[in-house]
C-alpha cells in the first residue's frame, strides 16, 4: 500500500524546544522516516562532511514512530524563530513536504487576525447591505473588519450591532471614510469612539478654527496647497481625540489624471507624524504603478529615519469574485494582536502586514516589519486556506441568522485552531 499523508500537525511550535509532529496517512502500516530541517538557523554547517552518501544534503531522513491506525508521530527540536522544512518519506518514494514555524514567547502570546480597514456598503457607493458586506468578508477568510463608508460611521455600527449578536468569532470595529464638501481628501478611521465626519457637519466653525491655528504654528512651505495638508492633518487628529486610528489612504489613486495627494504632502505628513499608518497597498490600483510609488517613497523615508506603520485594504465597492480570487480579497493586512481590542493598536505599533496578491496566479508580496512579514507568509499559505473554508461554512450560517449552524461552524474553527497551534 503507497503512503499518501492526509495530515500533518501541529503547525506552529513553541521556539527552542522539542516536541512532537504527528502525521496521519491514509491507514498505511509500514516504515515511514521523516527529516525537520531549519530554513533559518541552520542546526549544522555548510561543510562537506555534512553531505551524505545518497546524495541527500546535511539533513537524514530517521524513523518514525508508528502509533498504529495510520498515524505516526516524530520529535524534532525547534530552534529559534524560523520556517522549518518537514520532509516523509517511505522506502524511494518522492517525499511528501510540509512546512512548519516555531515562535518566540512574545510572537506566541499574540493572534493574527486577518483584517480589513477599508471598504464600503450600499450606503455609500458600494454593493450590498453592511451585514451582506460583513458576511462576505467572512466568507473570504477574515478574522476582523471595519466597514468604512463615505461620509458615515453608522453603517459600521448596523454591520457590528447584526454580527455581534450572532458571534464572537468574527470581530467588527466602527469605521469610516472621512469627506467633507469644501476640500478634496479621503483619510480612513477605524476603532474610534465616535464619528468625525459627524464632526465635520456639525462644527465646521471649529474646524476651520483649528486648520487656521496649525497654519500659523507650522512650516507649510514644502507643499503647494498649505490649507488642503493643514486639514489632512487636522482631520488625522480629530481622528486621534475620537480614539481612532487615522490611516493616510490611496496617496497615489489615479483619480481625474491626477494623483490624489502630491508626494511632497505624502513626505510632509510624515515628516510631522500627522498619521498612524499608511495605506500601503490600495485596492484601487489597478496597476501597480501607485502601490509600487509609495512603497518605493516610504523606502527612502524609512532610510531618512521616518517611521510608517503599514497596512492593505482593498476599498473594495462589491462584493464579486475577479480572476478566481474574491476582488475585496487582493489587497489585506495580517495583524499580530492580543486580543480583538489591541488591533487598533497592534496597527499603530507595526505589528501589522500589508500583503498584496496578483490576481493570476495567487502570487504575493508583504511588507512591515522582517520578522511578522515572514510568519504571516506562512500563514497565508499554510494555515488561511482550510480557515477560509471553514470560515465560509461559518459566514452562510450567520447569513441564515442560524445560530446552531453557527455554534457548530465555530466549533470546527477552534477544534483546527487548535489542531495547526502548539503554543
């Protein structure tokens, strides 16, 4: 009978120390051998006697113990925070491979949430009812969410208030897109306490009094239009007082020939640290040529000593699958937080991942910081696909408003949460 491995867990391991892989075949009875090879800190040297005869480099396949029933386990140490290789073979059979990561204590304490800080509804000018908008996200895989419509915190509060009585498993944070009729800017809040484009309508006296202030206490001379990056940067506070996190979103849309924001307001917000994170992967761009800018702008900043938390959001308007992917699933952040209250500020503290992906081929880039860069590379391969299908069986009950489904489709979600984690 030919070896095939129907499972292999856990996935992620607790750094420097030895613990137990356990793979399940298909009721195969017979010598299996595996090898677990770091991809990192490599446990032995480059050096030739490490060749083996068999042509097979550094690392032996050793036995496996067979627990009878077609499962087996083998113990491996894990060294360090680092991707393992995790090689099964029996007899001259192409070896099956898997791939496995082991954490520091503090990287093991937090969760990673898949998340989206920017997208719309119905209500503004987007498809699809703030519940149909959530229950869609879910259904593509996400752990979290801010519905962010033009001009309304409300919407999010409808999506939040439908959800939350359904589940606990899938997180909702008030949101919006900040506008207003006398200036021509789009700045993203979530996690905040109340709405500032309220604010807006309700105090622009205030408002203007505020931009005039910061026009007599900064140098605007960098930039073309003073008044415009003042109220950027006045409307990024207000975001700050409500408790909100203030994102600098889409710098380079492509919008009525023009780039929504010059690069040198790009340069001057951070410069004076008037937002929290940057949008660094937008959903809008359709070609990669504005993605590519900013992120080639932020480079250079980061080398003048500049710091900019990141973030992708798809400011998806529908709800539709593009190229075999879900369109609003493109662009996302992989965010390493405590619990769901500490995204907000896991986001703030760049502990969070902009990944964007090609539609073609399911290719993907991240950027933020090397070390959540890497862990969530191998999250988004190796553990959100299988999440994804369990989380759409758990996004068709909440749709059905059917709250056992839902209990036992949560059930199914924690039971594989804790079957990929050992930590």
């Amino acid at each position: 009978m030919s070896v095939e491995i129907t499972e292999v867990y856990p996935r992620v391991f607790r750094a420097d120390a030895k613990q137990t892989i356990y793979v399940k075949t298909n009721g195969f009875s017979g010598g299996l051998f595996a090898k677990l090879q770091p991809m990192e800190k490599h446990a032995v040297t480059h050096s030739p006697e490490y060749r083996l005869e068999s042509g097979d480099i550094r690392y032996p396949f050793l036995p496996m113990t067979d627990l009878g029933g077609g499962l087996y386990s083998f113990e491996g140490y894990f060294e360090g925070e680092q991707r393992f290789s995790f090689k099964v073979k029996s007899g001259e059979e192409e070896p099956y491979r898997a791939f496995l990561y082991s954490l520091e204590p503090d990287l093991a304490r937090l969760r990673a949430f898949k998340c989206e800080t920017h997208c719309h509804s119905c209500r503004s000018d987007g498809s699809g009812t703030p519940f149909e908008v959530a229950c869609a996200y879910r259904a593509a895989g996400y752990d979290a969410m801010a519905l962010t419509d033009h001009g309304w915190m409300e919407p999010s509060i409808e999506a939040l208030d439908e959800v939350a009585a359904l589940t606990k498993e899938f997180y909702l944070m008030p949101g919006e897109e900040v506008h207003n009729e006398w200036s021509f800017y789009h700045i993203v809040h979530f996690g905040g306490k109340y709405s500032v484009n309220n604010l807006l309508r309700e105090k622009k006296e205030y408002i203007n009094e505020q931009i005039d202030k910061l026009l007599a206490e900064r140098d605007f001379s960098d930039v073309s239009d003073a008044r415009e990056t003042a109220f950027r940067a006045v409307i990024a506070r207000e975001i700050r007082r409500a408790g909100g996190v203030a994102v600098m979103a889409h710098p380079y849309w492509d919008v009525q020939g023009e780039y929504f924001m010059p690069p040198e307001e790009y340069v001057h917000h951070w410069k004076h640290g008037d937002f929290d994170v940057l949008e660094l992967f937008a959903g809008n761009d359709n070609v990669g040529n504005g993605n590519n800018l900013s992120e080639i702008l932020r480079t250079e900043l980061l080398a003048q000593g500049y710091r900019i938390p990141v973030l992708g959001a798809s400011d998806a308007h529908v709800t539709v699958r593009h190229c075999g992917y879900d369109y609003f699933d493109l662009q996302f952040s992989i965010v390493f937080a405590k619990d769901e209250e500490d995204i907000p500020e896991a986001f703030r503290d760049e502990r969070a991942v902009a990944i964007e992906r090609r539609p073609e081929d399911g290719r993907f880039r991240g950027a933020g910081k090397y070390r959540y860069v890497k862990y969530a590379r191998f999250l988004v391969t190796e553990y959100y696909p299988r999440f994804a299908e369990l989380a759409a069986v758990h996004s068709a009950a909440m749709a059905e408003r059917d709250k056992a489904a839902i209990a036992a489709a949560e059930a199914d979600i924690e039971a594989y949460r804790k079957l990929f984690f050992a930590i």
